[in-house]
C-alpha cells in the first residue's frame, strides 16, 4: 500500500477506499468492496476537471474544438495510460491476469482512483489535483482535435447529391473487454465501404475515411 500510494501522490487515511479502488468484480460481485460504483463518481469527477482545464487553457477555442480535445483526454485509452504510468497495473486485484490488460479495466480503476481520492480527502481539489498532475502533460499529445470524418463524409455527400449516409453494423467479435467492431457505410449501391475499431464510433470513423477516399477525397 505505501508503494501504491507513493506511485499516485496521495496517502489514504482509508485504505479500504484505495483496496476498493483496485478490486474488479471478478474477485467480489459485492458493489461496495469492488470498484464500480467508485468508479461512475470517478467519471465525473474527471470529466468535470477536465473540461475546466480545457475552458482555461483553450480561451479562444471554439466549443465543437475544445469538446474534440475533451474527447480524446477522457477516452479509456488515455486513462488507461494514466494508470501505465503510475505503475499500478500488477496492484489491480483480478480473478484471472488477462483481465489486467484490458483498457476498459485499466480506465474504470483510474476513474474509480480520483472518486477513492475525493471521497477519502472529503475535498475535491485534491483530486483535481491528482487529474491535473497526471493528465496536464497529456494535453498536447492527446488533446489535438480528432479528425470528424463523419461529419465531413456527410458535409460531402450532400455537395455530391447522394442522401445521408447510412451505417450498419456488419459484426461484433473479441472479447467483452477487448471487442472489435466492423461497420459499414452506405452511399449508394456502388459506393460502400467498411471499418473497423474497438468501439462503434471508432468503426464508423474509419468507414467514413475510407468512403471519402473512395470518393476521391484524401484531404480532410
């Protein structure tokens, strides 16, 4: 627990709030020893910090911009970094390994981190301080505004003539943790294409990039 505790910058005066924090269902389905509830606090907690930062560090950045950046900062893949990098991964308390490596896991125990934080400090600045110090040097390496080709495809099937277009999901395989999406975009009967992501929306973003190159739009 020392250990732990110096990796993240914070000493408990519950502890059990900490061992909570790192225990997935697998070992308890008990929701008061395992990390689900802290983790949904969690969530919002992060959410909340980050957007402030955003507010504060981007004043002249339209919404649709900051919420892009906002996007990327909060995504499983990011927290999922997070916790890499405190050095905490070999603490999470599975049932079997493989689940360690999940990012969905590693996300969920860094959201339930900074709930087991405020709710142990009874004081929300210091787990805004645990976020800033562990997702401000993120900023500009994860924060750069994503590509919407989506948005773009249909901005450019409208000039084209073609209707909206539509996306089906053609399969969903993996695992629980770890699924692969494949998804397919519609324009006509000769114009499809297919992505693939570990989410839906990531699937569909890279339909959506390939339809535009079909359509001879590389630049975006």
């Amino acid at each position: 627990m020392n250990k732990i505790e110096q990796n993240i910058g914070y000493k408990f005066k519950n502890r059990a709030l900490l061992e909570q924090a790192l225990t997935h269902s697998s070992i308890t389905p008990n929701i008061h020893q395992n990390y689900e509830r802290l983790e949904f606090l969690g969530d919002r907690i992060l959410g909340l910090t980050i957007a402030e930062m955003l507010y504060e560090l981007f004043p002249d950045d339209p919404e649709g911009k900051i919420a892009c950046r906002f996007a990327a900062l909060v995504s499983k893949e990011t927290v999922a970094e997070v916790v890499n990098n405190l050095g905490i991964k070999k603490e999470i308390r599975v049932q079997m390994d493989e689940v360690r490596q999940s990012l969905n896991v590693l996300c969920d125990v860094g959201e339930a981190l900074i709930a087991a934080i405020y709710l142990d400090s009874k004081d929300l600045s210091v787990s805004k301080k645990f976020i800033k110090n562990n997702f401000q040097k993120l900023i500009d390496t994860k924060s750069r505004p994503h590509k919407d080709y989506k948005t773009f495809l249909q901005e450019e099937a409208h000039q084209l003539g073609y209707n909206m277009p539509i996306y089906k999901v053609i399969s969903k395989n993996g695992s629980e943790h770890e699924p692969n999406f494949l998804v397919e975009v519609y324009l006509s009967d000769d114009k499809k294409a297919q992505g693939q992501g570990r989410s839906k929306k990531q699937a569909e973003q890279q339909s959506a990039q390939k339809m535009l190159e079909i359509l001879g739009i590389k630049d975006v």
